[in-house]
C-alpha cells in the first residue's frame, strides 16, 4: 500500500500498517529542522519510507533529500550542502527492553531503534538522519580563506587591512647604530 502525503505527518500508528507493508511517501516536510540553529532547511525536504511488521519489530528503509544551508566556519557565510541518504532501522518496543541487564552493542545493534507504545515518530527519525549527514566542520569550500583575526575582513572577498609592523629583534638595535655612523 502506498501513500502519498502532502505536508508531514510526524507519527505512523503501528495499526496502521497493514501485513503487506506501508509505503509512505513525504512531499514537502516543513519544519523539520525549525528547533536547529545549527542550520535550516532550502526548499521543501522530501522523504520516503516503507515499514513492514516482522512479529513485534518494525523493519524501517528509507531515503531523505532536502537542501539545508549551513554557515561556514571559516568566513561565517552561508553557504547550501546538499542531502541524500537512504537508512534502514528496526524498531523494536521499547517494553521488550530489559533495562535491568546492561549489554554491550555490537555493529548490528546500530540499526535497532525504539518506538514507545503504538506509534512511531517518522519525523524524528527523518530529522535524526538529515543532521547525521551535516559535516563536524562547515566549510562552504576547500580553499575557504576565512576572515582575519585582526581586521575582521574576509579574505575570500578583499586584503587584510591591519598594519604590518617589523618585529623587533636582538639586532635590530645594530642597524640602527650602523645607519647612524654612516
């Protein structure tokens, strides 16, 4: 069954999927990222999933695009980073946690989520994978010369305008003696 939606719907009910599957697609999910100042979201972000009952678990593949705009680190102008990734979670009931039993997670163990009670939060999941994407550090390009500590200019766009002064050193004193015996 698939269905497409216009807007964002942020919760499936885990009844609403049927034994063959739910295939939902996801037009324009405003707002996703509106809680981030780290960086928002150009244009509409688009998503799409497909959830199937495997007994009490839930099997989650999906993909996500959206164009978000980032601020450079460097020069501190924004600049857009493009996302396009597609995910896969299980998802299990959080009541079949024993939270008694500490145990160590293996590499498999990555890909298992929780839903709590009888629905599970898509928009989380969408938001969770689009700020996965986002790079530690935000350079708008590789050869980003950033902004002068001392002037503030921004190197990409015009010189450095402090004043370069001649450092002193220990001979420095021996010119001058020179140009004065001449």
């Amino acid at each position: 069954m698939t269905k497409k939606i216009k807007g964002f719907r942020s919760t499936v009910l885990v009844e609403d999927i049927p034994e063959d599957g739910l295939h939902l697609v996801f037009e324009d999910m405003l707002g996703l990222l509106s809680d981030t100042e780290e960086c928002r979201i150009q244009g509409p972000a688009k998503g799409k999933i497909f959830l199937y009952r495997v007994d009490r678990n839930i099997h989650l593949n999906g993909k996500v695009a959206a164009l978000i705009v980032l601020k450079c680190d460097r020069c501190l102008e924004e600049y857009n980073q493009e996302i396009d990734t597609s995910f896969f979670y299980e998802l299990v009931p959080s009541q079949s946690i024993d939270k008694e039993k500490e145990t160590a997670l293996g590499s498999k163990d990555m890909e298992v989520s929780f839903y709590d009670g009888a629905e599970i939060r898509i928009g989380d999941i969408f938001r969770e994978q689009i700020l996965l994407q986002i790079p530690m550090r935000h350079v708008c390009s590789e050869d980003c010369k950033g902004i002068c500590p001392g002037c503030g200019a921004d190197l990409n766009r015009e010189e450095c305008r402090c004043q370069k002064e001649t450092l002193e050193n220990p001979f420095s004193v021996l010119k001058k003696l020179h140009e004065a015996a001449k």
